[in-house]
C-alpha cells in the first residue's frame, strides 16, 4: 500500500510512504527540492544537520542535495562563458532555490515529481533558460530518482549534475566500500591513491575523487549495522565522491557527470542542443543483511 502525507513545518514536507515494506522518504520542495529522510523497515538511512536545514540562510548538510548546473567548485568561483565572466557558487543553485510540485502517485510506487525554470536569479549567474523535472520513488528498499533536463533556449546548454547523498554512519571504522575503479585521486592534495575499499575514519577530512569509473554502481557496507547500501547510476555518471568529516556521523557518496572546474575546462561536460532534453537515473538500493 502507498502513501504521501503533507505535514506543515517550517517548510511543507510530502512524506512519501510504502507501508508493506515501512519505507518512507521525507521531501521539501521549497528547500532545494531534498530529501532530508529515508527509512527502510523504519530505519532511518540518511544524516540531517538540523541546525542547518532550519536556517534558510545556510545550505543544507545532509538529505539529498541536488547538484546543478556544476557539481564541486569552480577557481574563485569564476567560469568564462562567451567572453564573459559569471560568478556561480560551489554545486550550483538548485540546492538552494524552491522547486514546484508537477504531480504525485500512489500507484505501484509512491512518487512525487518537482520542477525547477531558470529564472532572473539563475540567469545572472548561469545564462541559460532550462527546465528540471525530479521524480522521486519509493517502492520496497529502493529509492529511485528520475532526472529531467530540458534545454529552453536557442544555443547549446552545458552542465554537469549530480547527487549529494548523506548517508547516516554511527561508526565509520566499520565502512567498508565497493567503488568501480582502481584508484582515487586526493582532492586536497592531489597525490593519486590506491582504491583498498577502506579510508581512515580518523583523517580530518577525506575527499576522494573516483575519475572515470568502470561501473554503474558503487556500495558501502557498514557492519556495524548490518547493512549495504547501493549507489546506481545511467551511463552519464563519471565520477563518484566520496566525502567524509572526522566525528560527523556521515560519509557521502556522491555520482557526478563530470569532475571539478569541468565548465571551465570542458571535460566531460553535458552539451543539450536547444530544444532537446536528457534523462539521467539514480537508484539507491539498501539491504539489512
């Protein structure tokens, strides 16, 4: 049996539910379009900053985020575009601005579709008139999320997408993870490791940048709870993060189209012809083992 529930907060959250399988997840369109919660038999799967999510001032640390037109930051936070120069702000706007509800559906799946146009506020900072449509799905131990990209204007529209997953890790000693390459790249210094599917919960920080994967999945199993979750993605993904603080109770593990700085640099970056559009899918997979 499917659900969605509205509850007025501080923010209007559509709790989308199949009550066979006790999965739920919580989404707030006027916040970014993000999912703060994901439950499976009732478990709570994903890490919320609180404190942050309340403060619309501050960008969201946990949930969901979604990463558009650009996923990490750019040098300065400057690209070049045409001879002209426009500031955009690390992973873009769409985490940040409200999105609208197109449709919802209890049948088969619980789902929800939200819409984002460009608008002034985008256009100032990335010239180019769009139109996202993200369905979310929940269905049994699988959360699905549809990716939309249209391209309203009369030239060609570049960008890279992603996702911004926090997943919930009381003790990350007990990580252990399945990444489709062999090596990562240290973001922070740039020294090129070996994938062993372990990193040092005791590091300050770990940012590791898996170029060019070979795969269209990545998991992590976290033993202390019995549970592997899986990360899947269409063809269009490149890049997989993995993203961690010392003493957080989280690790990220992010699909990107493309890397870093790619609208200044080109690399593997999206290029819709006016009028036409693109589909991208992320499913995420979680199994009590």
């Amino acid at each position: 049996m499917f659900a969605i529930a509205i509850h007025n907060k501080q923010y209007k959250t559509y709790t989308l539910q199949d009550k066979t399988s006790s999965s739920s997840i919580d989404v707030v369109p006027e916040r970014g379009g993000i999912i703060t919660n994901w439950r499976v038999n009732d478990r709570e799967l994903l890490y919320l900053d609180a404190q942050r999510f309340a403060n619309p001032e501050l960008t969201v640390r946990g949930g969901i985020p979604i990463l558009f037109p650009i996923c990490g930051n750019l040098p300065d936070n400057s690209y070049d575009y045409n001879g002209q120069n426009y500031l955009l702000k690390q992973h873009g706007f769409a985490r940040d601005l409200p999105w609208e509800v197109a449709e919802t559906l209890t049948t088969d799946k619980a789902s929800i579709s939200l819409v984002l146009n460009s608008n002034e506020e985008t256009l100032a900072v990335y010239p180019f008139e769009f139109k996202l449509i993200f369905s979310y799905q929940v269905k049994g131990n699988v959360l699905e999320i549809c990716q939309r990209y249209i391209n309203l204007g009369k030239e060609k529209m570049p960008f890279s997408t992603g996702l911004h997953p926090y997943f919930l890790a009381l003790d990350k000693s007990k990580l252990q993870f399945d990444i489709p390459t062999m090596q990562y790249r240290d973001q922070r210094t740039g020294a090129i490791m070996d994938n062993t599917g372990f990193f040092d919960p005791n590091i300050e920080e770990i940012d590791a940048v898996f170029d060019s994967v070979t795969g269209l999945a990545a998991s992590a199993y976290d033993a202390s709870r019995d549970l592997r979750i899986t990360v899947s993605y269409t063809a269009a993904y490149s890049t997989v993060v993995f993203w961690t603080l010392k003493g957080k109770d989280y690790f990220c593990l992010e699909p990107w189209t493309s890397a870093r700085n790619s609208m200044n640099t080109g690399d593997l970056l999206t290029y819709l012809e006016p009028g036409a559009s693109t589909t991208t899918i992320v499913r995420l997979i979680a199994n009590f083992l």
